[in-house]
C-alpha cells in the first residue's frame, strides 16, 4: 500500500456507482453485519462498559471522568475520519482503496480495546481509548465509502437503513453481552470487540475493492489534501453544509442519550448498579423493535417515493420528543415509552440520512471518503461536546443531578436538527 505524491488535481482513482450496478444480496448482507459489528465494538462502552469501569475505579467522580475520557476519545475520532478517510481515497494498492484501511483500522482498534480490559487506570484507560477511536474511525471511514463507491441510488435507502438500525441492534447485543457476563472482569469488553473483529473481517472476505496499485493518474500534493481533510466549502456546496449541521445537532442530543443513561438511571431513577444490565437490555431491546421496524419502513418508503428530506424532518422531531418523554419520567415504565418514541424518530432519520447525504455528497467520484470523512466531523464534535457540556447542565441547581436540563438541552438540539435540513434543495 502507498500513497502518490506526485503534483496534479486528477481524480484518485474513486469510482462511484453506476446506476445500472445493483449489488449482490452477499455484499448487503455483509455490508450490514460489518456495520453490526463496528457499533457492537464501540457502542458498547459507550453506552454501558465504560461508564461502569470508571464508577468502579471512581464513583465520588464518575461524571467527570466519564466525560474527560469520552470527549478526549472523541476528539481522536474527529481528526481521524477525515484523515484516513483522505488516506483512503489516495491509496494505491493491489487490495484496493478500502480492504487495507478497513483490516487495520479493526486489528488496532482491537488491540486497544485489550488495554481497556486489563487496566484498572483511567489515564491507560483514556489513552487506549484515544487509540480505540483514531483506529475504528480509521475502518469506518472506509467502510462508510464503499457505499459511495458500489452502490447505485436507487438501493442506498435499503442499505443505508440496514446500517443505520445496526447501532441499536448492536446496543441490544451490548446489553445482551452485560446481562450475560456481569457488570465485573474482563469479558464484557472482549466479547464487543471480538465481534467487531470478525464481522469486519468478514465483509472484507467478500468485498471486491478493485485493485489501484496500477492506477498512474496524478494526485494532488499530500500534505495540501490533508490539511483540506476538515473542509467542505458550505457555501459552494450549500446542500451538504445544510445536512452537515442537521446531523450534528441530531447527534449531539444522541451523545448526551448514550452516554448518561447508565447514571440517568443509577442517580435519577435510583436503579441498583447490579440490576443496570437487565434495564439496559430491556430498554435496548424495545429501541431495537422500534429501530428495524422504523428503519426498514422509511428506507423502503424513501427509495420507493424518491424522498428524503421529509422524512429526516419528521425523524428528528420525534427523537426531540422521544427525549422530552424521557425528561419527565418518573419511573421506568415513562422511561421506556421515551425510549421507544425515541428509537422510532433515530431508526427513520439514520436509515434515510446517510441515504440524503450521499445523494448530496459532493465531488462523489473523487473524494467520497474525504468528504464523507467530514460528514463525521458532525458525528465525533458531539460526542466531545456532550461531556464538556453535560456536567455544567447537570449542576444547574440540583447538585449535580439535574438530568432533566441535560436531557431538555438534547431534545432541544434534536429539534433544531429536523429545522436544518429544510433547506435542502438537492433532494426532495
């Protein structure tokens, strides 16, 4: 594998796809358990395993230092996507552009999340995790292209909602995986990553990434693209500015969802940390119902019509109201239909976002996974602004406690996200 330095403005070798291209049943399938699998490694102790280690190394600072390890880890995600991702479109290699950013990108995330397991510090904790998310992001960058690479418009609803509903099916497994193992040791951190591991690798077995090692166009100097990595002009391409920022505020109030639930529950609703593996995999279980009915509706009915942005409108609203649900539950019961209003709002706008984004993508042929890359920007600044965030709406007169500011300031966010992409011209 290498990468051209040679001077010149061609294309690197990107191929979109052809209309006329469907894929096989074999690369959706596998497609949708590589995604899987990706979120079951990083959803995982997102969502759950690591809130439970840092409780356990240091409950009297367990927000704070929750929120330091997540935002630092997520600020390595936000430079890593649209690096590798920039990387990736450059690649010259007889595995192709994709294959090799994938394959090491899950060996080292892999090998990192080991040190997270067997560590008992939270600063060889922050920094593994550091490392977790510049690897994986590195895999994902990849992999999120090849949609852009392979597969035509007419079947991106279908596999974009297949990837959209893996990340709470891989929460439902996350928890399955706490409610088996235990909130101690060492397993419930290796089974998530010894699932990311396979099925990645195994997408990789049946993906045809054509080869580039032959390709002698030239590329643009190295260093430039990189520093334009983190740049899609907003103006010049309005469309792509316009779903940039809807899926930021989207996932902001999605950040502060996943990664405070564990203590929602322990702090807010007085839920016994032995008993937070069973709530979790309940509460999961119902997102994932309402996710994959949710997703594969909207996917069908949004490639059916020829529409998206309707549908990611209303998607965003709902999940703004799935979590004004959550804000005034009082029991489990009202925490649970939160959720499921929730998941039926984030299954919709996952499953026809990624669709949108693509159809609106600029400079498709030659910079998908760069520009894809800083499509993810507005995935990783949330995740690093939501625990920055989240303490301060939590002290708000109330001791540290008061989830309902917290929460109402995602519902929020989710709000302004559905009011963000109506201005979208380039889809209906």
């Amino acid at each position: 594998m290498s990468f051209s330095h040679t001077q010149g403005v061609a294309p690197a070798g990107a191929v979109a796809a052809k209309e006329g291209d469907e894929v096989s049943l074999t690369f959706i399938i596998g497609y949708a358990l590589a995604s899987l699998g990706f979120y079951v490694a990083v959803m995982t102790p997102v969502a759950m395993t690591l809130a439970i280690r840092v409780n356990a190394i240091d409950a009297a600072g367990k927000g704070a230092s929750l929120g330091a390890i997540l935002g630092a880890g997520a600020l390595f995600a936000l430079f890593a996507n649209p690096v590798f991702g920039q990387l990736s479109d450059r690649t010259r290699s007889r595995f192709g552009r994709r294959k090799p950013w994938m394959i090491g990108g899950v060996l080292a995330g892999s090998l990192a999340q080991l040190v997270i397991a067997y560590s008992s510090s939270l600063l060889v904790i922050g920094i593994a995790w550091c490392l977790v998310q510049a690897a994986y992001n590195a895999m994902l960058a990849a992999l999120v292209a090849v949609v852009a690479d392979q597969v035509p418009e007419r079947q991106r609803g279908l596999v974009s909602a297949l990837a959209g509903m893996s990340v709470y099916v891989a929460l439902l497994l996350g928890s399955a995986i706490i409610a088996l193992t235990g909130t101690h040791g060492t397993t419930m951190f290796l089974l998530p990553t010894a699932i990311g591991l396979v099925a990645v690798g195994g997408f990789c077995l049946v993906l045809k990434d054509r080869p580039t090692d032959r390709d002698t166009r030239p590329q643009a100097p190295l260093l430039p693209e990189l520093a334009g990595s983190f740049w899609v002009n907003p103006v010049k391409h309005p469309d792509f500015g316009y779903a940039w920022l809807s899926r930021f505020l989207v996932f902001f109030g999605f950040a502060v969802l996943t990664s405070y639930q564990v203590y929602y529950l322990m702090d807010h609703l007085k839920v016994p940390q032995e008993r937070i593996g069973d709530i979790m995999f309940v509460s999961t279980l119902i997102t994932t119902v309402f996710v994959v009915g949710s997703s594969f509706g909207s996917g069908y009915l949004s490639d059916r019509l020829g529409r998206r942005k309707a549908f990611v409108l209303a998607a965003a609203m709902t999940y703004a109201l799935g979590i004004a649900i959550i804000i005034l539950a009082g029991s489990l019961t009202v925490f649970y239909a939160g959720v499921a209003v929730a998941s039926i709002g984030f299954g919709v706008y996952m499953a026809v976002d990624q669709a949108l984004v693509v159809d609106v993508l600029p400079d498709r042929e030659t910079h998908a996974a760069k520009n894809l890359g800083v499509l993810n920007i507005a995935n990783a600044v949330p995740q690093s602004i939501a625990p920055a965030v989240a303490p301060l709406l939590l002290a708000i007169g109330n001791a540290g406690e008061n989830y309902p500011a917290l929460y109402a300031a995602a519902a929020f966010s989710a709000f302004l996200g559905a009011l963000a992409i109506a201005p979208v011209r380039g889809v209906r």
